[in-house]
C-alpha cells in the first residue's frame, strides 16, 4: 500500500504514534475484494493476514492513536480516543481521493485507559457485513477491507475467539475530535482540524474568517440531517450516537449495537446499554441535532472572541436544524410512498399509515416493499391498510413505482440472520450462508430474494445487541 501521513499536524496528542500489538496466529477470513481495488490497495494474499492483523507494514509510515473527547449517552468525557484501533495511514484512490485505513481491535493504545485493545469476532463480523450492507442500500458509510482473525482469545462474556477488522473512511474527523481540542483550548490545533475537515469534505466552502466555520458547521447540520433520513429510510438504528460517533463528513462509524427495526415503532431499542431509550429510532433526528450543537459549542473560538458575539452568529445555524430535518423527512415519507409533489393531505396520509404499522405491528421493509410491489401487481397490499390504501393510490401516478422502487429495499440486513452467521464465526470463524447472504445483502432493491430472509422472528421482543468493546 502506498500510504501518506494524516492528522499529525494538528496538534500535539492528537495523533499519538504507536504499533499494533503483534497477535498470535493471524488468518484472513474475510477480504472486500471489489473496495480493494477501488483503493488501489495491492497487497499479495500471503502478506494480507499480517499486514492487516498489525503484525508487519509495507510502509515507511508510523501508525498513530487518534484522540478525542465524547459526550458518551449525555455524560462527557474529555479524554476518550483510539482505545483499540490504529490508523496506519490514508491511501488515494481511483478517483484521486484519500482513504483513511485503520484496525480496529489492533490492541491497546496511550488512550486505552485499561483496556486490552482487542476485539472479538462477532463485532468484528457485524461491522463488515452491516457497512457492506448499508453501503449497498445507498447510506453513507464507512467501510471495511477486511477481517483477520488473531488466533487469541478475547476474554469476554464469555471469553471468544478474538479480530481485527480494517476500516476504511473518508476521514475520522468526528465531533469529539474538535471537543477534544477546544477542551484543551487549542484554537490553533481547532483552526487547523477545521480547515482539514473543509479540504476533504467542503472544499466548495472559500471564504474566510468566521464566515468559513459558520460556513462549515452548516454543511455538517445539513449532511447530520441527510444521514439521519437514510438511517430511518431503511429502519437503521444506530444504538450509540455519541459524539465521539459522529463523523462531520456525515458517515456512518461505529456497528456496535446498531440493529435494523422489523415490527414498525419510533420507540424500538436494541442495545443492551441503552436503557432510557436516549438513541430509539425515533429520538435519532433530536440528537444528531444535539451532537451538532455541542460542534457549535466547539467551534465557538474560531467565531469570535466573544462568547456571546459566537453564540449570537452559531445559534441560528443550531435552531435551523429541525426545519431542515422536517423538510427532508417529509421528502423522505413521499420518496416511500411514490408521492409526486406535495398536495394537502399528504402529511395525513404518512400520519395516519405510521399509526397502522405501528397498531398492526407490520414489518416495516417488508410493508413498503409490499406497497411498491402492488403498483405492478406483483404483491398484495396488507389486509390491515386495504381502507387506507384507498386514499394513498388516489395519490400514486404512473412515476409511482420507480420512484419507490429506489427506495424501499426488498432486503435489509436482518438481525436473527446476522446473529446466526456471528455465531457460526464464533465457534468456527466460517459461516455456510456468509457469501450468498452477502451477495443478495449488495442487491437490496433487486427482484430475486429468498423469503426466508425476508421473514421476521416472533421472539424479537427479547433481542438486543452489545457494543461488543
């Protein structure tokens, strides 16, 4: 891999040089051939175990800890980090675009703060297969190259077999990394992350001054907005937006204890940690919009030198945020129902369907792809919305049908089929369904899907999912 150096500019302790921990008996189990050569990464198979376990480099560049700071479920915490990754460095792609390469689950770091830098292979496995997924079904996303197993064991509950698994980003420039430095009083190493963040992700942004940052923090809001709509358009529930969680760039990070909702309820939780429902499906919109606020809060140096001058020009950026998102979200709902235009009623119309998924308990991808599909005849509507649907094919015209069929996936990555192949790697690091359910997982919206993949258990009343740290 041809690798160059990011970050270390920016300030001191922000991108700390440190060396994977060497592991016991890597051995590749899963390689993203296709993203590989997107990335022009051209690495012999023999050298792939190694080299993305972190157990030898081809490059001169010295891998580094990121630091930042994280408002973790409301609480912050001023020194979190890279407690388990290592970013070796960025490659440049076939579009001349740079690629952060970084293991995760390379062992412990400067800001591990005890903690043995490992990773099992459950979440190893969920990170590839759901980005790959979420890829697919057109969401922002990081991405993953590979997983390596280590030949170790990580001591859990119960103790598993552990991994590393290679994440590729368009950068890691997340909120807590700007909380990090303005907790430091950092102005310059602000200014410098600021002006970083605008080269890769807002290069349209010219000015100056504090025109330039206002400037920023409004493209952040409006790509916070756009990733929070994807999220809800397919039933993606992230399950732990902490700041340090929040990329500017507007991708999505961190697989932990995300899920995808089945059984439609803007209440639904998963994650085992997330016991007042801070981050359920519906609360998503409320605190990305409070994530971006604690950005406004950060970059508040680099604005004015007057607190209150700062607050007066950030606050409307902040506040605008729900229009937006309200905006965005109805476009969403219309995109979903194959609505052309907005025509009164139509708020109504989402209302009163979301009421009946809910009082039904209807599967929501398995709802909207039965709606779409009954405008070619090839499914029926579901007996519970036959009186509604009258009203809503009133409101269908002859685009109906594209237009939902580019947004009502047929499959999305289902949480008990997840969970069966994450054991089948955990007692045997293979699963027999991986590739065929990872080939229908990178077609979401074609027309041949195996109905048991689409079926949802009745007992999903007890899962949950586990950050997997």
């Amino acid at each position: 891999m041809k690798l160059v150096a990011r970050y270390t500019q920016i300030a001191d302790d922000f991108a700390v040089p440190d060396f994977p921990s060497v592991v016991a008996a890597p051995t590749l189990l899963l390689w993203n051939d296709v993203l590989a050569q997107q990335l022009n990464i051209d690495v012999a198979c023999a050298e792939r175990a190694d080299i993305f376990a972190g157990n030898q480099s081809n490059s001169n560049i010295e891998p580094v800890a990121l630091g930042y700071s994280g408002h973790q479920f409301g609480h912050f915490s001023p020194r979190l980090g890279d407690g388990r990754a290592h970013l070796l460095g960025a490659v440049t792609d076939q579009e001349q675009q740079l690629w952060d390469i970084q293991l995760k689950g390379s062992g412990a770091t400067p800001f591990s703060r005890g903690g043995d830098g490992r990773c099992a292979i459950g979440p190893a496995v969920r990170e590839y297969i759901m980005s790959e997924a979420m890829h697919a079904l057109g969401v922002p996303t990081t991405r993953c190259l590979a997983v390596v197993a280590s030949g170790e064991t990580v001591y859990r509950q119960p103790p598993q077999p552990g991994a590393i698994v290679t994440r590729v980003a368009s950068s890691h420039i997340r909120v807590g990394s700007f909380q990090y430095l303005a907790t430091q009083g950092d102005v310059a190493g602000l200014r410098a992350l600021a002006d970083l963040a605008i080269e890769r992700h807002y290069p349209e942004i010219t000015t100056s001054g504090a025109e330039r940052y206002l400037a920023f923090l409004a493209k952040v809001v409006e790509k916070q907005i756009a990733l929070v709509v994807s999220w809800m358009r397919v039933g993606f529930i992230h399950g732990v937006m902490n700041t340090d969680n929040t990329l500017v760039s507007g991708e999505t990070i961190d697989y932990g204890p995300c899920a995808m909702m089945n059984k439609f309820d803007f209440d639904t939780v998963f994650s085992s940690i997330d016991r007042q429902g801070r981050y359920a499906f519906g609360h998503q919109p409320n605190i990305a919009n409070w994530n971006c606020a604690r950005l406004a809060e950060s970059l508040m140096p680099l604005i004015s030198s007057d607190d209150e001058q700062a607050v007066a020009l950030l606050s409307p950026i902040i506040n605008g945020f729900a229009e937006q998102f309200n905006h965005a979200f109805s476009q969403m709902w219309a995109q979903k129902l194959g609505l052309d235009g907005e025509q009164v009623g139509d708020k109504e119309l989402v209302s009163e369907l979301l009421t009946l998924l809910k009082t039904h308990q209807l599967d929501y991808t398995n709802t909207f792809n039965a709606l779409t599909q009954s405008l070619q005849g090839n499914s029926d509507i579901p007996q519970e919305l036959t009186t509604w649907s009258q009203s809503w094919l009133q409101r269908t015209s002859a685009d109906s049908y594209f237009i939902m069929s580019k947004v009502n996936p047929k499959l999305i990555p289902r949480n008990h089929i997840i969970e069966d192949i994450l054991q089948d790697f955990t007692r045997q690091q293979h699963s027999p369904i991986l590739n065929e359910y990872l080939h229908a997982l990178q077609q979401p919206y074609q027309s041949q899907v195996k109905e048991s993949w689409t079926l949802v258990p009745k007992n999903e009343l007890n899962y949950q999912t586990f950050c997997g740290t």
